[in-house]
C-alpha cells in the first residue's frame, strides 16, 4: 500500500482532522476508558506493535484508573498499523478483536482513506469500551487528552 504523504501536516486536512479527534471525545463520553492516536512517518521498530507499546508508557497511558486505554498507532511512510490496548480492555475484548480492527484500518489506508480507517477504529473500540466499561457520572472524567499526536 502506498501513503502519498510526505509531511506530518499533509496527514489529514483540517477538517479530517477535527472529526478524528471529535470521534474520539464522543467515544469517550460513554465510557471510563481512553484512546489515542499517534502517528508519524516511520516505525523505528520491526514490529509496529512494539514501537506502540513503546509510546504507550512514555504517553503515560498506563495510568489510567481501569487500565482501559488503547494507542491506535499508525507509521505512514511505513505503511504500518497497530493497536496497543492496557491489560483492562485488551482482555475483555480478546485478541481477535484487535487484529480485526487493525485488518479494518489497513483495508482503508489501501483505498487512501486514511481519517475513515481511523474514525471506523475509534467506534469500534469506543463501543467495545462502553459495553465493558460503561461510563459512570459520579467517577469518571478524562484521563488522557483527545488530540492527535504526531510524531516525526
């Protein structure tokens, strides 16, 4: 698969950009758990899952009160993809979930559609966090910022 882009600002147009990161915070509003985005051009690792869990301690991700993250973690010029889930949601879900929605990303990132990849992911683990860890007024705020981060 082949990614156009050059420079992290051609990524996404504004626009796309604001409904990533507006699906993020409506996820979120139904449930305790977080997500991220980072993205950057190149992996410095063989294996995208390990660069993800990389960045998911040095985000500080881990500290979440139910350890319900997810980094949905994409190398452009790589062409690779991950997801990295905290032990909470990585069990409940199981390990076929991820790899179907890591599967869901690559397919769009094929046809260039790259904000649809990720705003399909981000409702899929949006609605796996809110089946189990449903959103509780009286203890939950947001642990993590909504932006996207961009690496290199």
């Amino acid at each position: 698969m082949r990614f156009p882009f050059t420079k992290r600002k051609d990524f996404f147009t504004p626009g796309e950009k604001a409904r990533v990161i507006e699906a993020i915070r409506v996820a979120e509003q139904r449930t305790s758990g977080e997500i991220r985005i980072f993205i950057e051009s190149r992996c410095r690792f063989v294996d995208p899952l390990d660069r993800a869990a990389e960045l998911f301690w040095s985000l500080q991700m881990d500290r979440t009160q139910d350890h319900n993250a997810v980094l949905i973690y994409v190398a452009m010029k790589d062409h690779q993809v991950a997801i990295y889930a905290d032990r909470g949601i990585h069990e409940k879900a199981g390990e076929l979930f991820w790899r179907k929605e890591v599967i869901a990303m690559t397919t769009h990132f094929r046809e260039h559609h790259y904000a649809d990849a990720l705003l399909e992911v981000i409702n899929d683990v949006g609605e796996a966090l809110y089946i189990h860890f449903p959103f509780n007024r009286n203890t939950d705020k947001n642990e993590l910022p909504d932006d996207i981060v961009f690496g290199k």
